[in-house]
C-alpha cells in the first residue's frame, strides 16, 4: 500500500477499485491509479460500474472535452470537479493537430473514430496523456513523498505516448521497454528521440509478451520494491493494465455514440455495434464498458492480426499461448498475452476472485486456460474475427482505390474483420470502427499495400514519408515531421533476462 493510503471510505458515494485477484482491500480511484498493478498482481476494477449521469442523447453536440469530464467523473470518484478538468485541459490541448480532436469519417461501410490526430499520431494519446496530469493529482491527493517510477512495455505506441507524457513531470520518471524488432521503424525513432532527463528506453532483445512479462515480474519483486523503497522511489505502470489509461478510452464510444445520434446518423436508442483491432483487450473492453453504461451498443467486433489468441478464445473458450509468436506489419497487436482480458475474465466469473487467479495462475504456468459453458454465455455481446497478412495489405489497396482514404495497417486489420462479418451475418447495423494509428506510423507496410514503394526509396524512412504525402495528400503529421532531424538519444539494448539489471542501473541502485 502506498505512503499516506487509508483503506477508510468516509464517502458513500465513492466509488472504490478492487483487484481481479481479491487480496487487497479496495481502494480509491487515485490510490489505484498511483499503484497500476494490484499488489496479488491482479488488475484494478470498480466495484460496480457506474451509469451516465443523462440520457445518452443529452451527450450529443457537446464537444470531447465535456464528454470526457462527464463520463470520468463517474469513475474518479475522490478527483474534485476542478482538478478532473484541470487533467482533461491539460491533455487535450494543442497537441492535436485538428480542432475536432476526434474526427468521424464514413469509410469502407464503417465510421471511422480516428483516435491519431495527437502528438504520437497514434490512439494512446487519447487515453495516455491524461495519465501523467492524474498522476501528479494523485501523488498531491494521497500525499505520497516518494517518486514514481512509470514502469511499461510496449508493443509500438504506449511508449511514445507515455514518454511524452511524463517526460520532465515533476515528482516521476519513466522507463519504457520495447521488442528491438518488433517495432516499425517509425515507432522506433518516436522513442530513441524522446527528450527528458527522467525518460529511459531499453530495446530488448525478443517479442512483446516477454518485455510484458518482465515488467510485471519487476512490479512483484519483493527485493526490488524495498530496495526502491530505501531511495524514495515505488513504481507505477502507464500500459493500459493501469485504471487511470482504461477510463479514458471509455469516453471514445460514448462520443462517438453521441456524435452519430447529433448528425442524425442514429435515432436515440438504436444501437451500433463496434469493432476494435485488438492486442491487450483494453481498447475493446472500454466499448463494454461504455456499453453497460448506458451506451447503445450492439456488438463488440474484436479484431486480430495473425497471432489470433483472442479470435481462437471467443471461438473455442480455450485462451492459449503456446504457439508461434508472428511479427506482422500490424506490430501493436502482436500479443499472446492479452492483458486486459483478466479483467472481463473476473466479471464472467461472477466476480469470483479466486477463480480468477487460477485461471491466471494456469496462463502463467502452462500457458493457457479454459472458462465453462456460463463463462462463456458471459461473452455473448463479443465477436472475433482475424485478418491475414494478406487480407490486411488488400484492404488497404482496395479502400484506397476505391475510396482514396489510406489506413493504416491496424485500421485495416479492424476494417477487413468487419467486412467479413458483414458478409457472414448479413448484420448492417451502423458501425463504429477505432481507427487506432495514422499511416504514417507504417509507412512501408501502406506503401507497399498500394503499390507505391519504390525500389530505390525502400531503406530511406523519409523518402518514404515524402512518398505517402504525394500519393494520398494526407498532410504530414508534425511528430513525423520533427523525426528528420532528431538525436538518438536512447541506446540501451538487453536481453529480456536481464531487464532488472538495466533498471537497476537506470535509477541508480545498482
């Protein structure tokens, strides 16, 4: 338990946290915010989900600064009025290179809510810029005297987004660990650029679930957390396994919920199905959540990549990881290990703590997991579906040509499920589709897809940037555009066994 926490509620009306794994007392939405991971390493959840506060209808023409105040207001119930809009201005200022912040776009059948127009061009600034501002509300609410050490890995674009976002914030540093290969290009200079006396990146050598499995054996070793503790410090987590980065993306479907009803795309009450390309479950499982809330949602369309670990769970109730892991040009959901998939897993479980942590302790100790029949009934609002390498590049090609909108590769994976979806069930209910990264992020994968990759301009990333502004006329975003001429200034590289040694060596302990 953190410096200064008390485990006494005084307010009625406070809505508490609790762990998927049920040992520790419940605690309040900043106390679960400041620590990310539950000490019994479960996953922080509410007690109970809150409803909107109105009819969804009263949420239309207001723009997305008053519908993110109005939905996380439910949830972070111990922020005041003031310092809940203090964060949301904070985070969503002029960073964004569009008035709208998140636009609408029709495309492909589908609305595109593209969630890519902040400073990483990418979903994750929706929903991670606001944390360090929580952070900081936090630390001063709970009067915690230690620093917070923002501990992450990333498959692609939480480590950008959480290295802007807490680069230089007083009181906090941030260590990101990412794949060394398993990263565009893109993704990789975004990180090795970061400025920031507080900022570390550390390259491992190996896939996503092990720099994930590494940070949170970090997060539970006892040792580390003493030693950390004789200097002031206790880590904290900014992937999305931390409350403070799921509440915000609930926001993202009552928006666009209330965006369509305003247009008159939708009559209130008439639901829309969603559909998200999906890695670590969380962008999805904020849909459920908006849904239960009170937002008219019809389907929750998952979406993978070829590493269909997800798909092949909805399919057969059986979660396994024990197959090949694929590097695809969809990198951000190259997942095995679907984090926030716990959290759903404890609320089919009937909020069953102890059958939650079995079933977790049975992923990490063989590598999978099957839920019962009533389990799975729990699962009845979710669709999986998977896209091909192969599907995802003619997706791209055939929106383009047919459309002259160009998306990125995660976008396309989503957009090609959904066709198929359409396909098998007839289903045309209007659908809302995140659109997760701009293209820019995957400049030789969407290049290549529409047959515009030269030769000769195939190993110069700029050149390739260049390329896809005079081809789709898409204005070059201003975080690609500072890359040309930016420092490297981040270097380390290790082996995935070896991570506690880099962050000991990091902050100075070893």
């Amino acid at each position: 338990m953190l410096q200064g926490f008390c485990s006494v509620v005084s307010a009625m009306s406070e809505l508490l946290y609790k762990s998927t794994r049920g040992k520790n007392e419940p605690v309040t939405a900043s106390q679960a915010i400041l620590q990310g991971l539950a000490k019994d390493g479960g996953l922080f959840v509410p007690e109970k989900l809150p409803q909107l506060d109105g009819s969804i209808a009263s949420y239309a023409g207001q723009d997305y600064r008053e519908v993110a105040y109005r939905v996380m207001k439910q949830f972070l119930t111990d922020f005041t009025e003031e310092e809940l809009r203090d964060c949301i201005a904070k985070a969503y200022d002029d960073k964004f290179d569009v008035k709208e912040l998140v636009p609408i776009v029709k495309v492909g059948g589908a609305y595109h809510l593209e969630l890519f127009h902040g400073a990483t061009i990418a979903f994750k600034d929706m929903a991670l810029s606001i944390l360090p501002h929580f952070m900081v509300t936090a630390l001063k609410k709970n009067h915690v005297d230690r620093e917070i050490v923002i501990l992450t890995a990333t498959s692609g674009d939480t480590g950008k987004a959480a290295l802007a976002g807490f680069a230089d914030v007083p009181g906090t540093r941030i260590i990101v660990f990412y794949p060394k290969d398993g990263v565009s290009r893109i993704q990789e200079l975004q990180m090795v650029t970061q400025k920031g006396d507080n900022t570390a990146v550390v390259g491992i050598r190996g896939n996503f679930d092990d720099a994930q499995t590494g940070v949170k054996e970090l997060f539970a070793d006892a040792d580390l957390e003493k030693t950390m503790a004789e200097a002031g410090l206790q880590f904290s987590s900014a992937n999305s396994i931390n409350i403070g980065r799921l509440v915000p993306q609930v926001v993202y479907y009552v928006y666009a919920y209330a965006k369509l009803l305003g247009q008159g795309v939708v009559k209130t009450g008439e639901p829309v199905n969603v559909v998200v390309p999906t890695g670590n479950f969380g962008n999805i499982l904020a849909a459920f959540y908006a849904k239960n809330m009170g937002v008219p949602i019809g389907k929750l369309i998952c979406a993978s990549n070829e590493n269909k670990v997800l798909f092949d769970f909805f399919e057969t109730g059986i979660y396994d990881r024990n197959r090949a892991f694929k590097l695809t040009t969809s990198p951000s959901m190259d997942i095995l290990v679907s984090s926030n998939l716990e959290r759903m897993i404890y609320r089919i479980a009937g909020d069953d703590a102890d059958r939650c942590a079995a079933l977790m302790n049975a992923l990490r100790t063989a590598g999978k997991y099957e839920i019962d029949e009533e389990m799975r009934a729990g699962l009845s609002d979710f669709v999986g579906g998977y896209a091909t390498e192969e599907e995802t590049a003619a997706r791209i090609r055939e929106i383009y040509e047919k459309e002259g909108y160009i998306m990125d590769t995660h976008t396309a994976v989503a957009s090609r499920v959904y066709a198929k979806y359409v396909e098998k069930t007839g289903d045309k209910t209007t659908t809302v589709l995140a659109s997760t990264a701009s293209p820019y992020k995957f400049l030789t994968a969407v290049l290549g897809a529409i047959g515009k990759l030269p030769e000769e301009i195939a190993d110069d990333e700029f050149a390739k940037v260049d390329q896809l502004h005079a081809v789709s006329g898409v204005k070059i975003p201003k975080a690609v555009e500072e890359l040309r001429t930016a420092p490297v200034l981040h270097r380390r590289v290790c082996d995935g066994d070896k991570m506690k040694a880099e962050v000991l060596d990091i902050l100075k302990l070893s």
